[in-house]
C-alpha cells in the first residue's frame, strides 16, 4: 500500500464505477442516521465509506458490496484477538497483522486495504490464535 493512512484522501470520483462521490447523510445508505449520520456515497452504484465523528475525513476507501463483507469477516477474525481474554490490546494486534502484512503499522487498517490485502488478512487470521504465532 503507497498511500499513507494520515492523508485521509477524500473521494471524488468512485473507484469502482467512475460515479460521482458527494458527501452526505449516511440516512441515504441505511435508511436512517446511524452513528456521526455521515458518509460519502456514490451517486452511481453502492460504494460507500463512513467519516471520523465531527470530522469529513473518511474511515477508509470506498467500499462495494462485497469489499465491506470482505471487511466484516477481517474484523470477526481480528476482534476476538484483542477483545477476548488473551491479555493483548488492539493496537498491539495490528502491530502483529502488521509485521505479518510486511507493511508499516501506521498503514495496517482495514477501512484501507483493498480486496486483495484483505484476503491476505483473512488468511493471516485464519489460522488459530494467529496473533501468537510467529510464522509470517
């Protein structure tokens, strides 16, 4: 990954369909305000992204249907690593999924990778307390 995460690039166009992005109420994607109520959204397709609270500054890269289902499993297999009993806390976890990445730990997100480094996660995480292991 080049980008680095602190540039917080706001998106214009969509990476997926070349459609216009605006920023908006995230009502237009769920219906109803949830959480900070905004987001920048895709006048063509379904791509998506939510915004820090108070803030215009994305959480991530857009995200198609099946990027944010790609990102829900991350964090299903990530979550329980630090959230569970296993005396580990979550910036450490990204440290470990980092050096197993091969990447910066300031750039290991899942709101920034895309499919590919995503699946790359998941296969890193697949593996039974991979937070513990030291194979890379």
């Amino acid at each position: 990954m080049k980008q680095k995460i602190e540039t917080y690039p706001i998106p214009v166009r969509c990476i997926y369909c070349g459609g216009n992005v605006i920023f908006t109420s995230n009502a237009e994607v769920y219906g109803k305000e949830y959480g900070n109520g905004k987001c920048y959204k895709c006048t063509n397709c379904d791509a998506f992204v939510g915004v820090h609270t108070g803030t215009d500054i994305p959480l991530g890269i857009l995200a198609n249907k099946e990027l944010r289902i790609l990102k829900k499993h991350c964090h299903d297999l990530f979550d329980p690593s630090w959230q569970g009993k296993n005396n580990i806390k979550r910036g450490q976890a990204y440290r470990i999924l980092a050096k197993k990445l091969r990447i910066p730990a300031e750039n290991c997100h899942f709101g920034w990778f895309g499919k590919k480094m995503l699946e790359k996660c998941v296969k890193i995480m697949s593996v039974t307390e991979w937070y513990k292991t030291n194979k890379n």
